[in-house]
C-alpha cells in the first residue's frame, strides 16, 4: 500500500483509465465508484503521507483510516503514531496494517513485531482489526517472495494465529485476486475467518473476488489518489455497520 509498492497497481489503473477514457468521450474522472457511491469513506496511508491534516480529511467526508504501522520485522513508520492518535482525536475510526515480506522472516516473527509496535486491538468502537498487506514482492523479481502456494498459506496463517493470540482478533487481509490466485492455495480456511480487504482500481466496481470462496468484501482499496491523503477505500456495508465492525460485534 505505501506508495514503492505500488507498481502493479500504477500499470492496471492506466489500463483501467484508458478504457473509461474510451467509454465517456476522453475524459478521464477519478470518482467514487459509481456501484458503492452510499458507502462509507475512507483512507490508507503510510510514511509517505507524513503530517496529514485530520480535521480537513474528517471534513471531506473520511469516516476511517488504515495506517501503515510495520513491514517485515524491523521497520516501524516514524509518523505511526502522530497519524494513529491524530485520527482518532479527529473523530476517525483507525486502524494498523502491516506489510508482510515472507521471504525475511517467519509469519509468527512478523506479528509480534507488527503487535508490539502498533499493530494492538481494543473493543473500543474506535480501533479497526489489524490488517495484513500481502502482496506482490516490491524488492524483488519473484512476486512470491519465493515461496511455494501451501508455504504462502502457511506463513499467513501463522501470522494471523499469532496475531489473534495476541490480540483477540484475525487480521483483515489485504490483497488483489491475482496475487491471492497465484501466490496461495486459496484455501477457504481464509475466507471464513477474516475480511477481505480487496485492491481494485475500477471507477465501476471491485470485480472478481480472490478465490477460495470470499463471498463479499469488507474494504475496497478503488484507487491510489484522490481528495482523501494516500489511497481511497469504501467499507462495504453503512456506517453503523461499521462501527460494530471496530468492535468486534
């Protein structure tokens, strides 16, 4: 999600603007998707973002935020905290994510560094379930990590066993469907234990879903700018939902 992981994602959406830029005439608009305009709106962001302006993103209309706390087991964002305290105090549900790299440590290894360093939970109303980011591999050629479909599985789920141990709660996991397919054996043990938040950059909506038998999505990541800091998201359900959602209800 941090903007140098975002290379992949910079190629789809240039295709997918092209299309739209067929279909209306030429004109591209970066918008809310047109299939999910009512949900509720939001944001993630990272280092990259730095010292965001809280009060004018509440005022645009943000009702939560995902902050990029960790990546592998050694690198905490500088700004995790000052963005982690300013959300809240501005009246935005928020929550950590961390960034998987599998190839630099165990899954268990990951996620006690990702808790001990932002990545906690309280059934508060306030805080999100920490999120996973796993995705392609932004360090190397191998979008793997090097790792082998039932080895992938592996280090997820004992990230995410060790992150409900620790925590009370499984991680959200983040990805794209051709990752996921490629990269993991779409096991439904995923899908029935944690929400999906989906990155799809489509100003129409959020398209096939990983296999493994998701049947919806919780969050859609639908593009990487626009009037909200860092990368635009939409939670799939109204805002009361979300709310029971922070707290685990």
């Amino acid at each position: 999600m941090a903007r140098d992981h975002r290379t992949f994602r910079r190629r789809s959406r240039a295709l997918a603007a092209t299309a739209a830029a067929i279909a209306i005439g030429g004109t591209v608009l970066t918008e809310v998707p047109v299939s999910a305009a009512g949900e509720p709106k939001g944001h993630d962001v990272s280092s990259h973002q730095k010292d965001v302006d809280w009060q004018s993103t509440k005022a645009k209309g943000a009702a939560f935020v995902y902050i990029k706390a960790t990546e592998s087991h050694t690198y905490r964002s500088p700004y995790f905290s000052r963005q982690y305290d300013g959300s809240r105090a501005a009246g935005l549900i928020r929550g950590a994510y961390h960034f998987a790299l599998p190839d630099r440590s165990s899954g268990i290894t990951q996620a006690r560094y990702f808790v001990r360093n932002g990545g906690a939970w309280r059934a508060d109303g306030w805080t999100l379930p920490p999120a996973l980011d796993v995705e392609y591999n932004p360090y190397g050629k191998n979008k793997c990590y090097g790792l082998d479909k039932a080895e992938m599985a592996g280090w997820i789920t004992a990230f995410s066993d060790e992150v409900v141990r620790l925590t009370g709660r499984r991680p959200v996991i983040y990805t794209t469907a051709h990752w996921w397919n490629t990269c993991t054996n779409s096991s439904s043990v995923f899908t029935s234990k944690h929400a999906l938040w989906l990155a799809r950059y489509d100003a129409t909506d959020a398209g096939a879903l990983p296999s493994g038998g998701w049947k919806s999505w919780t969050f859609w990541q639908y593009d990487d700018s626009g009037p909200l800091p860092g990368d635009q998201n939409l939670f799939n359900g109204s805002p009361a939902q979300l709310e029971r959602f922070a707290k685990g209800v």
